[in-house]
C-alpha cells in the first residue's frame, strides 16, 4: 500500500513538471522585448542614412525618398 501511494506521489510531482513545463512563462515575450530595445531610434536611422549618401551608397533621389518613409513612420514624439 505504501508503494501505491509512493508512486501516486512520484507520478504526481512528475506530471506537475510536466503541466509546468508546457504551460510556464511564454519566453518569447523577452525576445519581442529585446527586437524593440534594439530597434534604431529616428535620429540614428536619420544619421546614418545621411552617411550613406555621403558615402554615394545612394543618390539624392533615394535619400529624399528614404528620409521622406523614416519620418512619416516616426511618432509625434520622435519627431521633435
């Protein structure tokens, strides 16, 4: 009788294991957090598309475009 409960036991802690491991905490959620910390700020996107240009990696015609798209995306607060 006591291994029935031994194993009823063990069988337990291993099936909360099992429930905790598939149902725990979503990881992607510090991935989705760390894409956004690491996304280019306005101005740096900004900065570094003038050294393209500087550089004649693009043209005129690409830059004006480019910077054009950068700060119709950017928010109200970016923009100042």
């Amino acid at each position: 009788m006591k291994a029935a409960k031994l194993f009823a036991g063990i069988l337990a802690v291993v099936f909360g294991f099992g429930v905790a491991a598939c149902c725990g905490p979503d990881n992607t959620t510090e991935i989705k957090k760390t894409e956004i910390i690491n996304q280019p700020t306005v101005g740096q996107q900004l900065e570094d598309l003038e050294k393209a240009y500087k550089n004649g990696a693009i043209n005129k015609e690409e830059y004006e475009k480019t910077k054009k798209g950068i700060l119709e995306k950017a928010s109200p607060a970016e923009k100042k």
